[in-house]
C-alpha cells in the first residue's frame, strides 16, 4: 500500500514550497498456520491398494497474499517411517505409499507440518494417527487338524462334560472370534458344542 503526504516547512513568518513524500506500507508476516484439528486420526484397512486416498489435513493462515499460502510436509514420528505415506504439498491430502499387514503393525504415527511463504516463514505442526483396520484373512483351524478322539462314561445322567475343542485364527478383533457348531456325524444329536468350546453330552448313553 502506497501513501502520499503533502508536507510545508513554516517559520512562523513564511511556508516553504510544498514536499510531496511517498509511504510505502509494507506487510509483515505476522500470523502462522494454524490446524483446524489439534490432532488427527484415520483408519485404513490392511492389504489396501496402493495408493489408497487416507484423509487430509487442514491448516488456515490469516496473512494476505502469499504470505497467507499454506504448504504441508511430512516428518517422521515414532516407528513410522517417511517412506509409508505421502502428502500432496498444496492441499494436505494423505495417501498411502505401502500395503499394510494389521499383524504387523496396527498403529502409525508421523508429524505434519504447514508452512506459509512469507517472510520470515511461519510453521506449524500437527500429529496425525493411521489405524490400520483388520481383514478376516484367515480361517479358523482346530488344533490339532487331522482328528480328535474324547471317551465318555456309560449311565451318567446328562449333561456330562466331553471334552474341550481348540480352535486359532490368525486375525483380530472381531475377525478372530471363533463360533463353534455340530454340523454332522452319527453322533449329531447327541451332543451339543457351548460358545466357550466345550462339549457335553445331551443323552445318557449305555454301551451296550
């Protein structure tokens, strides 16, 4: 901004000629980036494709001008390793540059900075949270896998408690909860499988 000031010299007696003197205003870069969220979380699933958009960030400066042009950048923070994810430096957009394995890390965590173009430059920072999310990748499996062989006594009024199924599943989560059922066999109706894996009897047998 240009100002113009006419300006007299006077010794009480007479008035020089007039000056004319320019201001120029010039602006300061007085105000920094600020984040709209004081931290941010996003969820992503495992074996997503690459890249898969994650989310973005937000950061407002309140400078004119250039000075109030924001950019964003990451840094690394914790294990997480620079590589993993990138930034579109105009806009904050997320993206992931890896596949990620919930088993092997469920949880990233990295720095994002927004700087402006003014000068001197003004920066802020915010940390930013990537939960990778658990995909029913494995089925369950009974251990061991080939058979199982319980014994149960004769005349005992029911229901007797049988024997105990042991079941994995390489998931997480909900994924890895485990429903047990008797779908089959000559003795289908004669026993009953609880939620907690156990099998008890529902009939008093007699071997002979």
């Amino acid at each position: 901004t240009l100002r113009l000031l006419e300006v007299y010299v006077s010794d009480g007696n007479s008035f020089s000629p007039s000056v004319f003197t320019r201001i120029q205003i010039i602006h300061v870069n007085a105000q920094s980036p600020i984040f709209l969220q004081p931290s941010y979380q996003f969820e992503i699933f495992e074996n997503s494709i690459v890249p898969t958009l994650i989310g973005s960030v937000t950061a407002q400066d309140q400078d004119s001008g250039i000075d109030g042009q924001v950019y964003y950048a990451l840094t690394s923070s914790g294990e997480s390793s620079l590589n993993d994810f990138y930034i579109i430096t105009d806009n904050g957009v997320i993206y992931s540059n890896i596949s990620f394995d919930r088993e092997d890390t469920d949880l990233h965590s990295f720095t994002v900075f927004a700087f402006d173009s003014g000068q001197p430059q003004r920066s802020s920072n915010v940390n930013v949270t990537i939960v990778v999310l658990d995909k029913n990748e494995f089925p369950p499996t009974i251990q061991p896998n080939d058979s199982l062989t319980f014994f149960v006594l004769e005349e005992l009024m029911y229901p007797v408690f049988v024997g105990v199924i042991v079941a994995i599943d390489g998931d997480s989560g909900k994924n890895a909860d485990i429903r047990f059922l008797i779908v089959g066999g000559d003795g289908f109706n004669l026993f009953y499988i609880s939620d907690h894996r156990v099998i008890f009897t529902n009939f008093t047998f007699d071997r002979e």
